[in-house]
C-alpha cells in the first residue's frame, strides 16, 4: 500500500531528482492511504562521482515520510536514473528502517506496492515484500535472464496467493540500467493500484516516468501501464 515511482533519462543524461521528488512527496501525503512510514531511494551516480564498478549506484533510507525529509534531498547529486519508495506499513506494524524500501544487492535494487494475502512460498525475508524480492532473485539466477525469471517468479506468486489487492513492483538491473516493471491489482481497486507511464523530451533524447500516479491527472502524455505482464524499459 505504498507510492512508488521511476525516472529514467534514455540516454544517461543527467537531471536534478529534486523537482521530481517535490511532485512524488505530494502524491504521498495526498494518498488515500498514509504513506509515512519512512522512504527510501536508489540512484545512478553521475560519472565523477563513481569510484569503481562497486559504486555506480547509491541507496538512501530515512524513517521520516518523505515531505518531512526535504533536506535531505540537496545531498542527492544529478542522477540519470532514480526509484523512489515511500511507505504505507502492512498493519501499521515493523516501521523501523531496516523494513524500509529499496531492498537491494549488487545485482538489483527492488521497490513493491501492494498487498497479498495467503502466500504460499517459502523464502527468506523480514516482511513480505523482501520475500518477493528473494523469490524474484532465485528465478532470474535460475534463467539467467533478468525478465524471464521476474515473469517466471510472478506468474508462481500469482498460483501460491489466495488474495491479490495489488502486486506492483519496479525492479533496477544495475549493470545494465534497465527497469522491469509489473502492475497488478484486484479490478475492485484500479484507481489506487493503476501505475502510469509518461515519456517527455528530455535534452537530445526523452525521459521515461513511471509512477503510482500521474503527477497531474490533467497533464497530457500519462497512459495506464499495461496490467499483468513484466515491461521493460
């Protein structure tokens, strides 16, 4: 029951995420649902600021909602690539940092929105959404193939849960700074767990959103991300 959202420059090209998380930290106090259970976010150095192929990306986590962590945001350095998680805890319960989102290793870094109810996997994982992050990991190995094993855990995730309120996920592949997408939700609640995608011009190229929400429902370009499949940008 989180925000989550996406912004990636086609051609590397680097932007300053700060406009783009004043937007993002709208949409989350503005929820239906409370999204201040904490945030976090995973982006692309720019090129003078990488050391070595172990520090291409950074990862910041706060237990703050996202409109209360402003200041934070000038430490943050013009990205070509960001995803953003603010959080809506299951139940109210585990808010400490450590549960906070994007989950993440060398390989990926890892943000849900949803909720589930009667999961039948076993994996390891402090709350349900590292678990699905496991899950996901242990088919892409399996296939060598970072879509085919994301398609292959989900379509296993939707057999083995009894109940699906929304299953969102925007998964990073570091090395290769590709996102993969999926949106799923019960057809009771589209207009929460509807994810959108809008592409702008960007400098010589584009710009690729993909969000909880438009950040202006009555800004044109946004278009409901395709439902139930894994999309790749």
């Amino acid at each position: 029951m989180c925000r989550i959202i996406a912004i990636k420059s086609n051609k590397n090209q680097v932007f300053d995420p700060k406009a783009h998380l004043e937007l993002f930290s709208h949409i989350s106090k503005n929820s239906k649902e409370f999204q201040g259970h904490g945030w976090g976010t995973t982006y692309k150095l720019p090129e003078d600021l990488q050391t070595n192929s172990h520090s291409t990306f950074s990862t910041y986590k706060n237990i703050k909602p996202i409109w209360q962590d402003k200041e934070s945001w000038d430490s943050l350095p013009q990205t070509p690539l960001i995803i953003v998680h603010a959080r809506s805890a299951f139940e109210d319960k585990g808010i400490i940092i450590e549960n906070n989102m994007p989950f993440e290793d060398e390989n990926f870094s890892f943000i849900f929105n949803g909720e589930l109810r009667g999961v039948k996997i076993r994996e390891e994982g402090r709350i349900g959404a590292e678990k699905i992050f496991n899950f996901i990991k242990k088919f892409i190995k399996l296939k060598k193939d970072t879509k085919l094993g994301f398609e292959t855990a989900l379509k296993l995730i939707k057999i083995k849960t009894e109940f699906i309120r929304g299953l969102n996920i925007i998964l990073l592949e570091k090395n290769t700074n590709k996102l993969f997408v999926t949106n799923n939700f019960n057809d009771k609640e589209p207009d929460y767990y509807q994810m959108y995608e809008r592409t702008v011009p960007f400098k010589d190229s584009t710009m690729t959103i993909i969000s909880s929400d438009p950040y202006n429902f009555k800004q044109e370009g946004w278009t409901k991300l395709e439902t139930g499949k894994v999309i790749e940008f």
